[in-house]
C-alpha cells in the first residue's frame, strides 16, 4: 500500500473521491496531515438554503420566479435543493468531510419530510452537528420539525400518547433492538408528550399535552421528560456499541471486526459521545488502511454519482437528468425509503441497477443508447415515460492538458490510479482502445470510458 | 475457459454458486412446466376496494358514499350482497367460470396509511413496526427452493425490481422487455470484460462480475425465449396488457421462470374518482380476461395462480373532491385453474364496525402469502414469514 493509496482511501471514505488536482496535490500528504486537514475543513458548516438558490441556472425551470405557483415553486425548490446537496459533494470547494458525515446521519435519521422547507431544515440541522455531539444531534433530532411530523409526534399527546417517535428512538437511532422492554417505549413515549412543531416549521413544547406523571423507564423513575430519555439512553454503553457498529460498517467495512468495534464504542461512551474524535482514530488508525477495507466497499448512488462529478467534471444541465440517475439507482436524497433509511452494500445491486451503474459512463458521454422507465410514483396518474438520454456534460480538458504528452500505456496508468480506489488493478493491458485509430484525446476519453465502465469502478 | 477459471479461483463461493446455469452441469430448463407458474399483479396507489367489489344492498355504503357509491341497477351482482364495478365485465365471466377466488377485507394489524410504508410491508411481509430488507419472494430465492440457482427465476416484467423479490442472497431479475434488456448488454466493451479471466478478488468485485455475467446470460435467454412464440390472442394496448402479453409469450415459450410480477399504477384516486377508477378497472379486466384466454388456449391456466393486491384500501367515506382517501383493509383477487374455493372466499366487509372510518382487516395477507409459498412454490412458509402464519384452504398443492 503506497502513501498515495492510503490517500486515496481516505478521501474516497471521507469525502467522494479527489479530482485530478486534489490528488497531485495531496498525495504525498502524510495521513495525519489529511485528516486534521479534513477535519478542519469541516468547522463552522454553512448551512443550505433553498432560496437562495431558487435562480440557479437551470435549462428546465418552466418560467421565473414569480409566475410560479406556490406548488411549482415547492417541487422545484425539493428538485434545487437535492442538486445543490450533491453538488456542495461533488465541489472540491466545500468540505468533503462535512457532506460525508452529513450523508451518513441522514441515512441514519431517516426520515421523509412533508415539505422542502422542513427537509432542509433538518439537514442543517444534522450539519452543524455531524461531527459534534451525539447527544446534542439526537436532541437536535428529537425537536425536529420534520422528524416530528414523520414518526407522529405531534399526536403524542399526555391523554393519547403515540409511541412512534420513542420506539424508532431506541430501536433505529440510538441502541438498538434487544436493549429495551416495550415498557420504556411506553414510558419514554409518554416523556415525549407535547414535543410537537407551530405552523411556521419550529419546535414548541405544549406543557398542557405533556404528562408530567411519574415515569419508569431503564429502571429510572421521576418526572422524566425527552431530554432525561436520551441522557438515560445514552448512559447505557450499548448505545455506543450500536452507533459505532453502525459507523464501521459504513466508513471501514460492511463486515464488522467485533475487537475493532468494542474499541471504537469504549473510546466514543468515554468521550462522551465525541463524534469528531472518533472519526479522527478511524481515519488515524493503521486497521483503517489495510486492503480488506479498501477498495471493497460498494458505492451507494450518491457517493457514485457525486464521485464521477469530481473526478470527471460532470455537469448534468437538467435538475431532472440528476434526479433520474438516482431514483434508478435506488438512492434519492432526502427519500430513503423508511425510517430505517437504506441497506446498502449488496442491496444496491441486482441487474438492473448494475447495468445502469456500468453503463452510466457511456450514458453521459452519449455513447449508448439509454432506454430506462423509473417506477411510477403513487400518485402518478399514468405510467411514465421512459428515460431516453442523460443530458449532461463531461468536461475531461484538464485530465487532457495534463497526460497528452504520456505515452499510451502512462496515460492508462494514471488514469487507472485517479479513477480506481481499489490499488494493484491487474487488468490494465485489458483496457484496449487501440490508439492508432484515435487522437490523444480520444485516446484519453476511451480510457476513461472503459475504467469507469468496469465493475471495479463501483467500489470504493 | 477463461471464464471458469476466475470463478474457481475467486474461492469465496462454490463454482456452482457462480456459474450462471446456463454452464451448469445439470439440467433446470424444461423443469417449469411440470411445476406451477405464479403471477403477481401489483395495483398501485391503493386501489378502492368498495368500488371494485361492492356492497350494493349495504345502507351504509350509500350512505357514507352518497355520490361516489355506485348505483344498484350499474352493479355487475356475483352474490346475493356483493357484486362487481360495471367496468368488471371480464372478471365477471372469469367469476362465472369458477376461475377467480376474491378475498374481502385484507390487511395487517395496526395499518400505515402511507403508500411507500404500506406497500413495503406487503413487499416483506414484515409487521407495520418492523423494518426489513428483504422481500417475501426475494426470502423464498435465498430458500434453495428448486430452481432458485437460475437467476431469472422470478421476474419482473418493468425496467427496476420491487423490493418484493429482493433477498439478502439472491435477487429477482428485472426486465421489460428482452429487446431492451439487451441493448443494455450489448456494449463490446461489457461482452469482453466477461470473457477475460479475472485474479483472486474481493468477494464484492466476485458478486459484481457475476450478476453481470448473470446478466448477460439471462438477457440472452430471454431474448430468446421471447421470439419463440408470438400469443395470437388479441389483447388491449394498454401497458399492464402488452406486460401480461410478454408473460403469456414466455410461459407458452416453456420458459424456466417460476415468478412472474407486473403492476398496474394510477389508483391514489383522492379527487374526481369515478372515471378514473372505471378505466382503470377496465384496463385490468380486459387485460387479464386476455391473459387468462391466452394461457388457457395454452393449456397452461391449470398450472397457474395469479394474485392481484393493493398496498391497502380506501376511506369507506368518500371525501369532499369526489374521491377517497387512504384505508386500510381490502380485497385480494386470486385467479387460476386449481382454486379450492372459487367465489368469495369470505363474507363481505362489516361496514357498521369501522376502526376509525376504516374496514377491519380479516385475513391477515401473510396468511395468503403462506398458502403460496406452501401449496404453490413447494417451499416452507414458516421458514419464510415465521411460524405465525399458517396457510389458508386456497389452493390445491
């Protein structure tokens, strides 16, 4: 394992990937530069917002500003701000690390909101405190406007409590099934009474619907309300084991070295939930880089899509074309597909979502012909159309200034190591592209083309 | 054999395993028509139960629907309460023939209103607090059910593949039409990459090689299967028709797939109901009127069951744009040439005891789904859904 695989890794882990110039420049960056680099980049997260964005210049918006609907005006601002998300992913100026931790608890705290609004507001939420408390983020959570309305909270009332929010709580957020009776979700539920949200999309505490009755919940009682809920959670050292179970399948490996994470899960309890730290020992150890966990780990929709926007500069002109890629893939932003957000890793692939991810390339460089219908929504009326091209732009001139003057089989090797996470690729004499026929750019573009056509390419 | 070659020594898996059973030794074409052939129609969006089989001697359904509920003398009557929306007109002939079994009132304890919530808990069969990954027919290929090693086992005719046969081992294979599959296969560049030997790898870089050498030999197969037989039963044009067409083409075909599951969307019918349900019922009376002619014309019908559900019901009471909203408990149609039961399999729902405005659910569906995966695919329901749900009389075995 070189320096620069290790860089490599921890970039494709951390963030999305590296662009051509972010490898020049960081590969013979020590690891610990990197990731207190990353770190760094990461303080102080600007929030996104969904208007200010509203006039980004995109060929499909059917009309300005004003003339729209509030309805119109609300699908689009949903379609602006899943763009925007992906591209703050893909731009080398934003934080990748920041983003990453943000993809990572929005799966996490899956959760369907009713309105734009509300779902950016949430994921603000989860950015300011993605690498920093977890109890602050579960709190953050718990007091969400949209996570209230999506697991009923706002109908957990003292004289008919609705135990929804409590149950996913313990079993999906914080420590897992087999750690509680179905008496703490009762008791817990009856805690959270009258944590509910104002029209205007904040949080209100109504203490005329909160039960201010003795609880008993883990063996505590008292007047407990949410926030003593997630303290006596978060007391339990199996809330640790399970956030960080949880943390390693998604960051190191989908198969979980149990020493590894008991570690992990002593350090997090003793540091008191300490979320930055203990990203920093992961992406500090020596485990972290050892080549059963790099290379291996099959990419999610997004980090696919947004990696392919980094490395290859693509610009997908359509809101729409961007949207497709990932409703056919299996991984729409702020849509998981439940409150236990999505199950990755194997789950991603079957035949047609990996000709799709194979293919992808070639759709965007307009190289095969695209024939694909996504599934309807419920509501829709009729059966949609299917998608017949991608409309997107690669723009490859910089990989081109740098590598036209290598040779054939140069040009093939640095291609391999800027595409590729997986080290060692010991199929490069198969990438043929017969350079006689072709000019340099040509050549150059036909590699590309086949290195990100191969299965291998979908790992990271 | 360069091919063999990378599958014997990626060693995570046997070679069976790998091996697309096109290559395999052993013979598992030709096996489908001594067995049964299950086809699963999805109505998407909550189809309106009420309207479809209707309880026109029931005073409150007049009541609580008193411009959407349809008039006495347009029912189609199949029973002495209960009879059909007038654009039934096919199932009303398949009912007549002792050909469709229909279920009332089924559903699942504490149901979700919401569709994507719904329709995954009919998808994996989980309870409404339960969350997996897998679904119902994905867990019956991951069972070693005979024939489950051939990837297109079960089919979906449509481009992505539903949660339903997703399992955590194996996976349904998804395919509108073959023509299309192929095209998606066909690059020169994917060809190769299959026909080149591949090192020691990674378990998931073995997986991704095999569903695409998978792949790549199903599109052909069916593709193949697919131009055997052209059906010269005429059926409608609409899309749920040209998708049980293909159906049709491939089990004449004697094509090896056990599973077959189409959907028919369009039914969240929460405003201007009338119009848009009758065509859609339309669609799927003719379409599967046709469907049924054409497998029987092929002798196959008697080796058949096809199942039509809806992720859940609607409101028993129609709301203020003339339309309904979400319910809960609803029918389930089932149709095929060995119905233990043909007719109502249940009494009609109890519109005087509501939960809440909705229909309480009698039959739990995974009971339904239990009597299939028992009586119908020969596999253990139990291992399946748990040891809960036991089977109903709905089929002979």
């Amino acid at each position: 394992m070189t320096n620069q695989d290790k860089i490599k890794h921890l970039y494709w882990r951390a963030g999305f990937g590296l662009s051509l110039s972010e490898l020049e420049n960081r590969k013979n960056w020590s690891i610990s530069k990197a990731v207190q680099t990353l770190l760094a980049e990461a303080k102080n997260p600007s929030p996104i917002s969904v208007n200010e964005n509203i006039s980004i210049n995109y060929d499909d918006l059917p009309m300005d500003e004003q003339e729209m609907s509030p309805i119109v005006k609300k699908g689009i601002a949903a379609r602006l701000q899943n763009v925007m998300w992906i591209e703050r992913m893909a731009n080398p100026q934003h934080s990748p690390l920041l983003e990453r931790m943000s993809l990572f608890w929005h799966g996490h705290f899956a959760c369907i909101a009713k309105s734009p609004k509300t779902a950016v507001q949430q994921l603000n939420v989860i950015r300011q405190h993605a690498l920093g408390n977890f109890k602050d983020l579960v709190l953050a959570i718990a007091k969400d406007p949209a996570m209230i309305r999506f697991l009923n909270n706002q109908q957990n009332k003292k004289n008919s409590p609705n135990e929804n929010f409590a149950r996913e709580l313990m079993e999906l957020f914080t420590i897992g099934r087999g750690n509680y009776t179905e008496n703490d979700i009762k008791e817990a539920a009856r805690a959270f009474t009258g944590w509910t949200s104002n029209r205007l999309g904040e949080f209100v505490f109504r203490y005329r619907q909160h039960d201010y009755g003795q609880k008993t919940f883990m063996g505590k009682t008292g007047d407990l309300d949410g926030e003593d809920i997630i303290d006596i959670i978060l007391e339990k050292p199996e809330t640790a084991q399970f956030i960080c179970t949880k943390i390693y399948r998604y960051f190191v490996n989908h198969e979980v070295d149990k020493n590894r994470v008991r570690q992990l899960a002593n350090q997090f309890y003793n540091s008191n939930y300490n979320i930055e730290q203990i990203m920093q020992s992961i992406f500090q150890s020596d485990w972290f880089y050892e080549a059963q966990n790099i290379g291996t780990k099959i990419k999610s929709p997004v980090e696919l899509v947004a990696g392919m926007m980094r490395s290859i500069e693509v610009q997908f002109q359509s809101p729409l074309a961007l949207l497709f890629v990932q409703k056919a893939l299996g991984q729409m932003l702020y849509k998981p597909p439940s409150v236990a957000g999505w199950a990755g890793g194997k789950q991603w692939i079957d035949n047609s979502t990996l000709m799709l991810r194979l293919n992808l390339v070639a759709y965007l460089f307009q190289e095969a012909e695209l024939n694909f219908r996504v599934k309807d929504e419920f509501e829709s009326q009729r059966r949609g159309r299917a998608q017949r091209k991608i409309q997107a732009t690669v723009d490859l001139s910089k990989i081109t200034r740098k590598m036209k003057n290598l040779s054939d089989s140069e040009i093939i090797d640095e291609l391999v190591n800027l595409l590729l996470a997986r080290p060692n690729f010991s199929k490069k004499e198969f990438i043929q592209t017969n350079s006689s026929s072709y000019s340099k750019e040509d050549f150059i573009k036909r590699a590309v083309l086949q290195i990100m056509s191969l299965p291998e390419y979908q790992l990271c | 054999m360069k091919r063999r070659n990378f599958l014997k020594t990626s060693g995570l898996a046997s070679t069976a395993m790998l091996v697309p059973s096109f290559l395999q030794g052993f013979p598992t074409f030709g096996q489908s028509r001594t067995g049964k052939t299950l086809v699963v129609i999805q109505l998407s969006g909550g189809n309106d139960g009420l309207n479809t089989i209707v309880p026109y001697q029931n005073d409150w359904y007049y009541k609580l629907r008193p411009s959407l509920g349809i008039d006495k003398n347009q029912v189609l009557k199949i029973s002495d309460d209960l009879g059909l929306n007038p654009a039934l007109q096919g199932l009303r002939n398949l009912y007549d023939n002792g050909d469709l079994c229909i279920l009332n009132s089924v559903g699942y304890p504490n149901p979700d209103r919401s569709h994507f919530r719904s329709m995954d808990i009919w998808h994996t069969a989980s309870d409404s607090s339960e969350y997996l990954s897998t679904g119902w027919l994905g867990r019956y290929l991951d069972s070693n059910c005979l024939g489950c090693n051939n990837v297109h086992h079960a089919l979906e005719v449509d481009d992505s593949l539903s949660l339903a046969l997703k399992g955590k081992n194996r996976k349904g294979f998804a395919a509108s039409k073959p023509q299309r599959l192929k095209r998606t296969i066909e690059r020169p560049f994917l060809q190769a990459l299959t026909q080149q030997q591949h090192d020691q790898e990674h378990e998931n870089v073995a997986y991704l090689y095999k569903t695409l050498i998978d792949t790549q030999s199903s599109a052909n197969y069916l593709f193949e299967k697919a131009r055997v037989h052209d059906s010269i039963i005429d059926y409608p044009k609409s899309g749920l028709a040209k998708d049980l067409k293909q159906i049709a083409e491939l089990m004449t075909a004697d094509a090896d797939i056990k599973v077959y599951y189409a959907t028919l969307g369009g039914f969240d019918t929460h405003a201007f109901q009338e119009r848009k349900h009758g065509r859609l019922l339309q669609e799927y009376s003719e379409a599967v009127t046709a469907f049924v002619k054409d497998l029987k014309q092929n002798n196959l019908f008697k080796d058949t069951l096809i199942m039509t559900f809806s992720e859940f019901g609607r409101r028993v009471e129609q709301n203020g744009s003339g339309g309904t909203d979400h319910g809960t408990a609803n029918n389930v149609f089932l149709m095929g040439g060995q119905l233990k039961k043909a007719g109502f399999y249940n009494a009609a729902p109890n519109l005087a005891d509501l939960d809440q405005g909705d229909l309480k659910y009698q039959i739990d569906f995974r009971n339904i789904y239990a009597s299939i995966l028992d009586n119908w695919l020969d596999t253990s329901a139990a291992s399946i859904l748990g040891s809960e749900f036991r089977g109903l009389d709905l089929v002979n075995p």
